[in-house]
C-alpha cells in the first residue's frame, strides 16, 4: 500500500480540534467499529476540505448530511453530519468550506461532533494519519527462521 501523502492535508475544521473518539477499526469489514474519528465543534462551525479534489458525494445519507471528496492516490475523505455548501463534481482546495456542522452526530459527548473518515477504496484508514498523527504500528519485515529466532532467545547456540 502507498503511504498517505502526509503534508499536503489540513484539519477539518478551524485550528486543531479536540479527538473525542478516535479510529477504531473492527477485525472484520462486516463488524461493528469506529471507521473514522471524531472531532469536538459547535453547531454550524465551517467543515473544510483536508485536501484538494473533487467532490464526490454531498447530500443525505439516512438522514444525515454526508459530504465525501475524492483526492489523488484513490483517497477519499467524508465529513458528516454536514449541511453540505458544495455539490458533487465541484473541485475543492484544502481549507475550503465544505459545508457547515450539523448537531446530533450519535455519542458525541458535546455540543456537537464532526465525524471524518477516510478510505482508500474499499479499505478505512485513520485520517489523523494525513496529518501525521495516526496511531504507529510496528508489523515485523518478513518471517524469521526457527533456528534463527530460537538462537536468539538463547535455546540454541
């Protein structure tokens, strides 16, 4: 996978927001999880575009205000519950005015909360990573041999 083009992406809204509920990914795309995080705001603060691209969605989405934008590398950030002030094909350039927040985003434990997220086709990623501030995972390189990891634990010499 590509790494996220950190740099080139701003926060959602004005000034760095307080996380009140971070990405949690579920083990399986079928599970419940938390596929984005959430940001403390107040009723009508402008929603801002992270990043340059085009607006791929802004409408309702069960009821709620959703506004997605497509930008370069098959990234894709969503921003709800929005009163969306774009359309769908309108280019954006970071900062840009999205829409407005909407109160009664479910759990959110202020006034009012932004939910954004971020996909990479099919595949949640955490959108604080855009801004260099995603959780690190350490996953190992490659496999290590038996004998070779045995040898360092100390039960073969």
């Amino acid at each position: 996978m590509a790494p996220l083009p950190a740099g080139s992406f701003r926060w959602p809204l004005d000034g760095p927001p307080r996380v009140v509920r971070r990405f949690d990914p579920p083990p399986r795309p079928w599970l419940a999880g938390h596929r984005g995080v959430d940001l403390a705001a107040w009723p009508g603060a402008p929603i801002r575009a992270a990043g340059a691209g085009t607006v791929h969605f802004a409408g309702l989405v069960a009821g709620r205000g959703v506004v997605s934008v497509t930008h370069p590398n098959g990234l894709r950030t969503t921003y709800e519950p929005v009163e969306p002030a774009v359309r769908a094909g309108q280019a954006v350039a970071p900062g840009d005015q999205v829409g407005a927040l909407a109160a009664g985003h479910a759990g959110c434990p202020v006034a009012a909360c932004l939910h954004w997220g971020l996909r990479r086709g099919e595949e949640y990623l955490d959108p604080l990573a855009l801004l260099g501030l995603g959780r690190v995972r350490l996953l190992p390189l490659g496999t290590v041999p038996i004998s070779s990891s045995a040898r360092l634990a100390g039960v073969v010499r």
